[in-house]
C-alpha cells in the first residue's frame, strides 16, 4: 500500500507512511484562474494506496474527492482516509428543510468507489456508506496519563462512555456533564452528579470546535472549586477565537490529537490508522 499526502493532513499522512514503511505520494494541489482546484498526484499510486485527507472544510472535501479520482485513474484501489471528518455533527435532521450533512458528505466520498476510514466521528457514520470508524480513546489515555488527573469528565452524557474509557487507562473516577446549547457558539453546561472540589479534573471530548462547549465546562469547574482543569479532545478544530476562550476560562492544559494539525496537537492517531489500513489489507 502507499500513501497519499493530502494537503491537510500532510505531517500525519507522512507519519501513517513511515508506520506502514510505505511509500508517500505528494499531491500538488493549486488554484485554476477562475478559483477551481487543480490537483496532481507527483507519484505512482500504486495498486492500493490510501488517501490521508482531513476533510475540516469544503475545500477539503472537494481536494479528496478529486485526489481519490486522480489515484483511481491511475488504477489504484482507493481507501479515503479523513482522520477528521467534517460534517459529522450535523447526523439528523434538527429543523425541517435541512440535510443530513454526515450522510451527504459520507455518499459524497463513497460514491466514488473507496471506503472511508475516520477517527472518532460524532455519530457512526456506518449507515452511510461503507465506513470504519478508530476510536482514539487509547490515544487520548497517552495523552492524558501524564497529567495525573484523578477525575475524569465528559462534557455531556453523549461523551460518557469516553470518559469512562480513558478514566480506565489513567487510573481515575470519571462523571459526565448536562450541557444545554443557548445559540450557535454559545453553550450553558450544569453539574450531573459531581464533586470537583479540590481535584485534578480534565475534560475529555471527541471535538473542539468553538471551545464554547469546553470553555464552560472549565469555568464551572473552576467554580466549583477544582484544583486544576485540563482539556483534550480528539479533533482539534479550534475555529475562530476557541484558543483564546479556553485560555480566558483558566484551563490548565489543552491537547488534542494530530487528526487536524495544531499547536496543540501532542499525540499521533498515526499507528492507529496504519493499524486499521493494515487490517483492511489482510482482511
Ligand atoms: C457535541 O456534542 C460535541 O461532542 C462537542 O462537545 C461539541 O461539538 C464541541 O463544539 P464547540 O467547541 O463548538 O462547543
């Protein structure tokens, strides 16, 4: 198998390679004169080849799409490969006369002919099409395990069974938040069943997308009296001023994983996507 550098996700598309000791393909990607992409690939597919692509904005997605086409001309059977899967929250319809973004993006991808490899989306997309979703949580653990929490938090009860599962690795008690979404970047979150006084508390999320979620966690923490809050989540999307939010609202650290390349990215899902493209290789 080779790998395909998508422009997103370059760093962690070189990382998945090296796991696999496999061959990276670069991908130029440029702009026609009327703003359309114009994409070539600079190497030799292969008979299989996966296409690393975190698909965090339209443009994104458009790249995959036409880097997917490019390595299926070429001959090659495609695996698309979008560690951070955009549109994944949008998995109903909420209001009459919207989509199911998660859907149409998934068919999107699909359509073309590869199978799809993600990490910790917000729903299973497997109904969608033909989808293997990593869980990242072992990775998150690695993450987390040095900061000694001893309590471990979802933000909602959606998020729990995260929780419980890095609370595991790390050795702590864990407990989930109820949050209540005010407006689009604006979200209220109360206590479920929790005391945080004096303990080494870190939120644990699949997503950080405005840090409305997070930063409200970590100010009611901080209100209640924990010794430290720290954050990590998986996808790091950090849109707008969501830094500066998590900062203002005290938190102690903040992590995320290379699924989208940040600052903050302090853990690789590398091994785990080479171990699920492994797998699908072997059967
Ligand atoms: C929601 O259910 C998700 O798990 C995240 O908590 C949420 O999407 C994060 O978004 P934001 O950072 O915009 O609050």
């Amino acid at each position: 198998m080779r790998v395909v550098a998508g422009p997103r996700s370059q760093r962690l598309a070189f990382r998945v390679s090296e796991e696999l000791d496999a061959e990276l393909v670069r991908a130029d990607v440029s702009r026609f004169p009327d703003g359309e992409q114009s994409v070539r690939l600079r190497g030799d597919p292969g008979d299989r080849v996966a296409v690393v692509q975190s698909t965090r904005t339209d443009r994104d997605l458009v790249t995959m799409m036409l880097l997917v086409d490019a390595a299926r001309r070429q001959g090659a059977s495609v695996t698309a490969v979008a560690p951070y899967l955009g549109y994944a929250r949008q998995d109903q319809v909420f209001e009459p006369g919207q989509p199911v973004s998660l859907a149409a993006v998934v068919r999107a991808v699909t359509a073309q002919g590869p199978d799809l490899v993600t990490v910790d989306p917000h729903t299973d997309p497997s109904d969608h099409g033909d989808v293997t979703s990593l869980s990242a949580t072992p990775v998150l653990g690695e993450v987390v395990e040095p900061w000694g929490p001893d309590l471990v938090l979802a933000p909602d009860e959606g998020a729990k069974d995260r929780a419980a599962a890095v609370a595991e690795i790390v050795g702590a008690d864990h407990d989930h938040l109820v949050k209540t979404r005010v407006s689009g970047d604006e979200v209220s979150v109360e206590p479920h069943s929790l005391s945080v006084d004096g303990r080494d508390a870190v939120i644990v999320d699949d997503v950080i997308a405005t840090g409305g979620t997070m930063s409200e966690t970590v100010s009611i923490l901080k209100e209640q009296g924990a010794s430290s809050i720290s954050a990590a989540a998986t996808h790091g999307v950090l849109a707008g001023s969501a830094v500066s939010r998590l900062l203002s609202a005290g938190v102690d650290r903040l992590a995320v994983t290379d699924t989208l390349e940040t600052s903050f990215s302090e853990a690789t899902v590398a091994p785990l996507i080479a171990d699920g493209l492994r797998q699908k290789v072997t059967g």
